[in-house]
C-alpha cells in the first residue's frame, strides 16, 4: 500500500457501548464511497466491532458491550484512504493485553479481513486492519486492454 492518502477521517470515541457504534457506522460510510459491495461493507462493520471488542476489555461484573469504567481514554480511530486499500487503525492506551491471536475475536477479524495486525507500542496498543479496494469498472476496462 502506498504511504500516499487521499482521505484520512480521525475520530476518537469515548470507551463506552454508547459511542462505540459510531465506529462500524464511520467505516460504512467511508467503504460505500469507495464502492465496497454491501457484503463488503457488513464484514468490514463486524471487522471493526470484533477489533473493537479486543481493544476493550468488559468492565469487572459486568459482561460486553464495552462498558468501561468512567475516565478512561477514548478508542482512537484512523480511516486512510489509499489509492489501493482501506486501512482502518484502532488504538487505545496500552492497558491489559490483547486476548491471544487465536481466540475467536481474532479469527473473526482475520476471516473478514485482508490483513490485520496489531502492536504495542510505547503507550499505545493497536490494531490495524487493511482492506484492498474494489476494482471499478474503469480499472478492469483497463486491465483487459493492457498489453502484456
């Protein structure tokens, strides 16, 4: 993927079941613009709510959707639009540890993606998912007159 981004949409979202939905609904809107089929779109919003629910861990006694305990830091979001993928990067302050990678979050994140992959760093642990773009049908229009 390019380091070049058309579009980049920052968001950050207080750690709470009421807000996290504006995440899937964000990617949604930014996945329709680019042209992702519907299917595309939903595993891309069911992506986001499994990296989601990774990065959040449930509150003690009480079970998901993310409830967290008041004041903690917000979910940190980055879309970037690249000329040849969707990436969309979620972030929080470094806290407990991710659930192991083979837990069923992550082969749900990893089924409907077509990269993911996570990292602590410094203050900061993270999850990035990346999506190729659809072809449009000026790109195959392309593609079938290219000489090889």
């Amino acid at each position: 993927m390019s380091d070049e981004r058309d579009d980049v949409l920052l968001l950050d979202v207080p750690s709470s079941g009421d807000y996290l939905s504006v995440l899937p609904t964000a990617t949604a809107a930014v996945a329709t613009r680019l042209g992702f089929s519907l299917d595309e779109i939903e595993d891309l919003r069911a992506a986001v709510n499994a990296a989601v629910a990774l990065l959040i861990p449930p509150e003690p006694g009480r079970p998901r959707p993310f409830r967290r305990k008041s004041g903690d830091e917000p979910l940190h979001c980055r879309l970037e639009v690249g000329e040849e993928a969707l990436q969309i990067v979620l972030s929080r302050p470094k806290g407990e540890p991710l659930p192991d990678a083979g837990s069923y979050q992550w082969q749900v994140l990893k089924a409907l993606t077509d990269e993911v992959e996570s990292e602590v760093e410094g203050a900061l642990t993270t999850i990035r998912i990346r999506q190729r773009r659809p072809a449009t049908e000026a790109d195959a229009d392309t593609e079938r007159h290219r000489i090889h």
